[in-house]
C-alpha cells in the first residue's frame, strides 16, 4: 500500500536517480501523440492527467511482485508524482491554500482509478474497457476504450515479461500505443 505521508521521507540517493528515470518515461508514454489521436483520449489537463494514472498503475501493479525494492521504488514513484501534481498546480497559478484540496482530490482520483482498473484487470478486457471508457474517456467512445484497454493489457504482460532487475533500474519500455487497424 501506498502512504501519502511517507513523502516526507527522502528516498536514498541511488534511489532518486532511477525514480526520475521512470517517472519521466511514464510522462513520454503518457503524452505519445498516438493516443489522444489515435485512441481517443482527450487531449486536455484530465486527459493528460487520467493518462499518466494509466501509466503509473501499470507499473505499481508490476512492482507489487517484486520481493526486494518494489515496494520502495512503488513509494518513489508515488511521492514523485504527488510532488510533480503540487508543482503544476503552482505552476497553473493555483493559490497555496487550495493546493491541499486539489492534492486530495488528486490522491482520491488515484486510489479511485487504482481499485477500479485492478478489479476490471481481473475481470478482463471488456470490464477494463468500461472502466476506461468511465475514467479516460468521459463515457463516450466504448471503441476506443477497448483498445485503450487491448493496449493497457499488452503493457502488463510487458511489464510482466521484464525481470524485476529490469525494472528496479528503469531498463524496460512501454509498448507503443496501438493503431486502430491493430486491434481486436
């Protein structure tokens, strides 16, 4: 489980390195033109936002199966992007006594996202289209939804193939999003 507390803890040094590595390949994926072209994706703050979610829980469903550091790197990872959430509500001019709220309601999004895209993972790729097409795509567009989730799929099988060396040092890749004519 993640603590949103344990962000005032530094992680150590060597560790900061690699979670500034994967934390930016999760930012390339997320905004690879392919999938607010392509897939549907709204290409908006929430769109963007909803799109790195997708991102991050894949990996932090992968990192719950390695048995040494994925739990410390899952925690990085996540304090790294409540600290990029905080940055660029600072950034857009948001006040710093709202900055809490939004950071809540950014934390009850994640959290939110993360139950309901493991409970579809598991019950497969039409209930993970729908909570997909719920979250991502506003409730329209159950076509691209399910290959948003067709894609989303093939990540975790990805990110399962890579050996757990491979991920603890950021040395895997995300698959390039899918084209209509490449799905079901």
């Amino acid at each position: 489980m993640l603590w949103p507390f344990n962000h005032f803890r530094k992680p150590r040094l060597a560790l900061a390195g690699t979670i500034e590595a994967i934390y930016g390949m999760i930012v390339t994926q997320a905004r690879e033109p392919k999938f607010y072209r392509d897939l549907g994706v709204p290409d908006t703050v929430n769109g963007r936002f909803d799109l790195l979610l997708l991102h991050l829980w894949l990996l932090l469903r992968r990192l719950r199966t390695v048995a040494q550091g994925g739990a410390e790197l899952s925690q990085g990872l996540f304090d790294r992007f409540c600290e990029d959430m905080d940055d660029n509500l600072r950034e857009m001019g948001v006040g710093d006594q709202t900055v809490p709220k939004r950071m809540r309601a950014f934390g009850e999004a994640f959290y939110g996202r993360v139950q309901a895209y493991d409970q579809a993972i598991a019950a497969g790729i039409e209930a993970l289209a729908q909570a997909i097409c719920k979250n991502i795509l506003n409730g329209a567009g159950l076509d691209q939804a399910r290959r948003l989730a067709a894609y989303a799929i093939a990540a975790d099988a990805d990110l399962g193939q890579a050996g757990d060396a491979a991920l603890l040092q950021g040395s895997f890749r995300f698959p390039a999003p899918l084209r209509e004519d490449e799905t079901s």
